[in-house]
C-alpha cells in the first residue's frame, strides 16, 4: 500500500552514489574492557576506526550533529546510556557538543598528544572524543566534543546510568514490526529505521526504489532484568511469516525480507537455536542472519505509526509458534 507512490521517483535515485561503509561488516569486538563482553556491540569498521583506534570523524558528517531530538545518547559499543538531549547544544564545530555528561557514565584521561583531554566511556573505554573547558560556550564552561558514530541514541530521558541491551528485527513493513515489539514486557524504547544496504542515512523513498539494499527494520533497547533477547526473537517470529521470502503479505520486495541483525555471538546463537525449532516444527524458515551494520533511523512519521494513527497492523498479526 504505502510503498506505491514511491516508485515515481527511483530514477531520480539512480543517481545517488553508494557509499561503501555500511556493508562492512567487522565481528571482531573488544574484549580488554571491564563490562561483561557478551553484551557488547559488534562495530563496524567505520566504528572500528574511532571507538577502539580514537580516530575522528569528518566534521558535520555524523548522524547527531544536526539533531536537536529529546532523549538520551547511548554507548555505540556498550549502551550505556552517556548523554542527555537537555546537555547538547551547538557549538558550530561540526561535532555533536555537549557541556555536561551523566554522572559516572564518562572518563578523562590525557590525550596522547599530550595536550588535549581524551573523553572514554566508562563502562567500556570507548572514544568518544575529546573534552575542553574555559570556552565560555555555556554556563558550565565545558565541551564534551563527541563523535557522532560513537554513540546511538534513543528518545527516552534517562537521567542515570541503566544497564540496556539493543537487538535490530527486519520482519516486513517496520510500521507493524514495532506495533507489536513496543508492547513486549521490558521494552524500553522501538526506533524504526533501515539497515543492510549500500548507503549512508538513506530516505524512506530512497529505501522503497530498491537500489540501496536496505531492510525496513526495528531497533529494540530492552531491560535485561525484565526479558531477554530470546524471548524478544521468539516475539519476532510470532509476529511476522518467517517462511516469506522477500514479502510479508501484500508488502513485496527485499526491503520486506526476514532478517536478524545479531549485534554479538550471543544473539547469533539464539537466533540459530529458535530458527532450529522452528524447522523441527516444519516450517520452511527464510529469516536470514547477518551481523549488525550501521542502523539508520527512519524518518519521524514512521515513528511509533500505529500509536500515532490509531488501528492495527494490515500486514502483521500475532500467530503461536513455539
Ligand atoms: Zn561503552
């Protein structure tokens, strides 16, 4: 339904170069760093290159530079939750600003230049950047100045520090996805965005005229003392046909397709024990697994549709299948 009017424009989009960043995919992780490991993130090699070998991202390129959204910036690596909207401000230097951190959540220590003060989050010794004081950019005097590929965010005050986990779900039209996952017990916070193609912050029209490669997907951060991911992945199953291949009912085309994006070899294991019992159950299950690449999020009217809109989904419905 809501894919059709979009197919006008795909040769306009033919022109838009690819990028070659997201498809890059890395499952190397750092395990020298004090949270428990399995709980990490895996990064990409663009995350790579600045989280564990503090490098720097281009000016006014990274996704939360330009953002002005209320709610919480999260730990690429870890989700630690680092940063709250109501700290950043724009310091016109290209970089996401902020003059002040959650209490705890960031460490300072001398930068290797020995000159400037390198900012690490604390659980997990991720760069973020670099922080300078005497600016007189804000009362506080203070800027912490954050790469943007170092953090995630989600649109949720936290004023604390909070232990959260994350999982990335393409089951078809992201729209009815996240109607169901948002209601799950422990559910802290649902972002629908687009995962898995060949370019960097793509539009929902870009996504729908199928030259990116992107899945229309739902990122989850969950409490892990409420659920867990595989009782969340069982939901996933449930809610969607993991037997259509590139579909979900009337939706088609690949940006409709089954996939779980692990973020760790935790969730690839589960992913693969459920996919397991389903086949012992008969079902022909054509959910792929793929290690997380860069989640985008998609645009705010496809955020939280049905709560918006009111109704139910046309194209999900919950069926037992465990
Ligand atoms: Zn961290």
């Amino acid at each position: 339904m809501k894919k059709i009017h979009l197919f006008t424009i795909v040769l306009v989009l033919i022109s838009f170069s690819a990028c070659s960043q997201s498809k890059e995919k890395e499952e190397t992780r750092q395990v020298t760093t004090k949270a428990k490991p399995m709980s990490y993130n895996y990064l990409s090699k663009e995350e790579q290159k600045v989280i564990l070998n503090k490098g720097t991202e281009y000016p006014y390129t990274g996704q939360y530079y330009a953002f002005d959204v209320e709610g919480t910036y999260l730990c690429k690596q870890c989700n630690t939750p680092l940063y709250k909207s109501t700290d950043k401000f724009d310091a016109h230097c290209g970089w996401p600003s902020f003059d002040d951190e959650i209490p705890g959540a960031v460490k300072r220590i001398t930068d290797a230049d020995g000159q400037r003060t390198e900012i690490l989050c604390a659980n997990c010794n991720a760069h973020l950047g670099h922080v300078f004081l005497g600016e007189g950019f804000t009362g506080k005097n203070t800027r912490h100045c954050v790469n943007s590929i170092s953090l995630n965010f989600i649109p949720i005050k936290m004023n604390q520090q909070q232990n959260l986990q994350r999982a990335i779900y393409a089951g078809g039209c992201f729209w009815g996805t996240e109607y169901y996952l948002q209601k799950a017990k422990g559910v802290v916070s649902t972002t629908v965005g687009y995962i898995g193609g060949n370019k960097q912050n793509p539009s929902y029209e870009e996504v729908c005229s199928h030259n990116t490669g992107h899945a229309e997907a739902v990122e989850v951060y969950f409490n892990p003392e409420e659920t867990n991911f595989e009782e969340l992945t069982k939901l996933f199953f449930e809610i969607h046909d993991p037997t259509q291949v590139n579909r979900q009912g009337p939706d088609i085309g690949e940006q409709y397709r089954s996939e779980i994006y692990y973020l760790n070899e935790e969730q690839k294991e589960i992913s693969q024990k459920l996919i397991a019992q389903l086949e012992a159950k008969g079902y022909k299950v054509a959910t792929k697994l793929t290690a997380a690449s860069a989640f985008f999020s998609g645009e705010t009217y496809h955020q939280d549709y049905y709560k918006k809109k009111g109704g139910t989904p046309y194209c999900h419905s919950k069926v037992s299948r465990f």
